[in-house]
C-alpha cells in the first residue's frame, strides 16, 4: 500500500462551522503534513508531525489546528475560518526524505 | 533561508517535443524532489535526487549538489505530462520544507 488518503475531496463550509479534514496512511511512515495550496503557487507547509512531535510554523492562524492520533492518521479541525482560507489542503507523509502526498481536500469558506 | 527558483515558469509544447526543466538553489540542499501536479491537484513524487542522475521512463533527473541546481527532462512528451513541476527541498520541520516556485508545462495535440 503506497497510498496517502484524504477526506472528504471537497468541503463547502460557513465562517462559524466547525469541521475536520482527515489524512490517512498505511505504509509506516512517522513524518506527516500539511500544506496549504492557493491557485497557481506551490504548496505551503502547515504543520509537521515527526515521530509525533508537531512543528508549527508559526505564521498559520490558532483556528486550524492540527492532530495526531497515531502514527497512521492526521487531523486538521478547522475552525471559525475565513473566505481567505478557502485552498486545497494537502495532507503528506514520509519515511526518509522522500515524501508521498494525498490528493488533497478543496476547501470552500463561505 | 533558502532562495529557489524554477525556469523557464511557463512552457508550451507541440507533442512528442522533448523539454528541460531547472531549478536553481542559492544555498546548498540536502536533499531534492521533483514533483509533478496534474490538473486535478494531485502531486505525484518522481524523483528523490540529491545528486547523481536517475531515469523513469521517459523523464530522467541530474542533480548537480554542488552548483546547487538540478534538471528535470522529459522526452517524447505527451498531452498527459501537463501539469506543473515543482522542485523542493524536503525535511521534516517547517524551517526546512522549501518548494520551488514551479513550472507551468502544456502539452498540446
């Protein structure tokens, strides 16, 4: 099993709703992402788990918030957003350095 | 931090052309992916190539560590090879994840 994957594919939500996005992988990897996606840029990393130790960068806002339950999935819970974070959202992981993406979740804000 | 760029951004070919692609680092990098994002937004892994050349298919990879750039080319090109390109820097902190700015690639009939 090579495969990361995300649900839902597509999420159309209100600036007072809460919701989660949700990332899962089978192939023992103990890194995994998130990055956030705007049209026509490259991706931009969220947060890292690493053996379960979360790395922030620091730029993105308190109402996504990441978890980790296991070294098999990876949560985001979103929260009170904003029209401007309307974006795919790309879930990753690695074993090494190699890293292997999902097919990331369109997120709509209304 | 770490300055990437990727040349040429756009680049528009008549099928079965063949193309190269760079990316230029300004610091030297561990490690080095390239990516390919097709139309629906999935990023598909090609290469892992911190230095040396490796080859798939028609898409081979040459990474030069120590001139700090890397290509990618595609030979025999195809309508399904658009997409963008994206070269990065992998790693597991935020500090460390670097992506290139991309290359915007249409293959056309």
């Amino acid at each position: 099993d090579t495969e990361v994957t995300q649900t839902p594919k597509h999420l159309v939500m209100g600036m007072t709703n809460k919701k989660s996005l949700k990332c899962e992988q089978h192939m023992g990897h103990r890194a995994m992402y998130w990055y956030k996606q705007k049209a026509k840029k490259p991706p931009e990393l969220m947060f890292v788990y690493s053996y379960e130790k979360l790395s922030i960068n620091e730029s993105v806002p308190s109402r996504f918030s990441p978890e980790c339950p296991n070294s098999s999935l990876l949560n985001l819970h979103l929260h009170a957003l904003q029209p401007e974070d309307s974006a795919l959202y790309l879930c990753a992981s690695s074993l090494s350095d190699t890293q292997y993406f999902g097919p990331g979740t369109r997120l709509t804000v209304l | 931090g770490i300055q990437v760029e990727q040349s040429p951004p756009d680049l528009i070919l008549q099928e079965g052309a063949n193309s190269t692609l760079r990316c230029n680092f300004s610091d030297s990098v561990n490690n080095l992916q390239w990516f390919h994002q097709n139309p629906w937004g999935q990023l598909i892994n090609l290469f892992y190539i911190p230095s040396g050349t490796k080859q798939n298919g028609r898409l081979s990879a040459t990474t030069v560590a120590t001139e700090r750039y890397s290509l990618l080319y595609i030979s025999s090109s195809q309508t399904t090879d658009s997409g963008v390109y994206f070269c990065a820097q992998p790693g597991t902190s935020y500090d460390k994840v670097i992506f290139g700015p991309g290359t915007s690639l249409s293959v056309i009939p």
